[in-house]
C-alpha cells in the first residue's frame, strides 16, 4: 500500500448512518469464514443494548476490525478467538467497545507499545514466519483517533492477547 497516499487521502472523516450489525458479519465472514475446518473455535457476542444503526465513519471502523480479527487469526494457530461487543458510557458520550480475544503466540511486554508504530513487528522472525506489512496496526490506531476512540493492548506470551477498540456511538435520530 502506498503510504503517502494512506497520509493525504484518509485522515478526513466521512460520517453517515449504518447497518453496524451486518459490518460485524461481514468482518466475521471474511476474517473466520473458514476457520470451520480448523482447531479455532471463533465465538462473537454482541450485547443487545448495541444498536443496529449507528452514525460513524464505516469504512474505517471496518477497516480496524478487520485488521483486529486477521491479526488474532493470523497469530493464533489454535484455541479460540472471542469477539465481544458492548457498549460503554463515559459522562454525556456514549462509547461502542470491541473486544478480540485469542489464545495465539501473544507479545513480549516490552514491544507491546512499539506494535502500533508503523512497519514495526513484534520481531524479524515473525516478519518472515507470518508476512504482512507491519501497518495495520498503525493505521488502526489512526483511525481509532479519528473516530474519537482508542485501541489497546493486554498480552502474556505464549497464552495469548487481547485488544480493545472503542469508538463514540452517535445514534441514528430517525
Ligand atoms: N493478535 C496478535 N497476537 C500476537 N501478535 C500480534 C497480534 N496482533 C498484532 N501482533 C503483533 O503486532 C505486529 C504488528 O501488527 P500489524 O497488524 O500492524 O502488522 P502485521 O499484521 O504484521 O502486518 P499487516 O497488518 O500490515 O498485514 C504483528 O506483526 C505482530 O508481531
Ligand atoms: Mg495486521
């Protein structure tokens, strides 16, 4: 991809209403679609305060799942993964919470901070034994703060990591 590019173009927000719920299948689909015939067993919750229709920038909320769920099956080789979705309030703003849970090969504490800079991995070794570019979490992170959220990281390695996105809910008025 070409980053220069990423830099000028994708830094605007685009905000409009929609189907939020069908954006999770959607990502499910693509990232576990085939995950069947593996040794992971993939589990989603959504909490049913969640709302279906909701005003955000969709392209990038989907993009930042995306990359949370291909990384947790690209790093996992066998156990589960755990998506959860809630809600969380915080005064007058209210916060829609993503939780992706695996049981993979998990990240040393000290590159933990280091995995959102761009082009970085957790080390060279993985570079070669899992591919990718080393981006996807930096841009996630962009997009996190363009939407008025965070992404963040707890990890034990060889037991595996979780990452939370949160981002702010404006409901549809309609
Ligand atoms: N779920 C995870 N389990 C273990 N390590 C992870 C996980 N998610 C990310 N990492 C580590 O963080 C690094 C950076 O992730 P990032 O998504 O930015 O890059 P990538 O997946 O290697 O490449 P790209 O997303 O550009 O294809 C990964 O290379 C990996 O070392
Ligand atoms: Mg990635």
């Amino acid at each position: 991809m070409d980053f220069a590019k990423f830099e000028a173009s994708e830094r605007k927000l685009n905000i409009k209403s929609f189907n939020f719920l069908n954006l999770i299948q959607d990502v499910q689909e693509i990232c576990c679609g085939n995950l069947d015939q593996s040794a992971i067993l993939f589990s989603l919750i959504i909490d049913d305060k969640v709302p279906e229709i909701i005003e955000s920038d969709e392209m990038k909320v989907k993009q930042v799942l995306l990359n949370l769920l291909s990384n947790a099956v690209k790093f996992t080789s066998a156990g589960s993964i755990d998506m959860k979705v809630s809600l969380r309030q915080e005064n007058d703003t209210e916060f829609i919470v993503v939780k992706v849970k695996d049981t993979g090969i998990g990240i040393k504490t000290e590159e933990m901070t280091r995995l959102f800079e761009a082009f970085t991995q957790a080390d060279s070794s993985k570079t070669r034994a899992f591919g990718g570019t080393g981006l996807g979490l930096n841009i996630a992170l962009t997009y996190a703060d363009l939407l008025g959220g965070d992404i963040s990281v707890t990890s034990e390695l060889g037991e595996g990591s979780e990452f939370t996105f949160d981002f702010i809910l404006k409901r549809n008025r309609e």
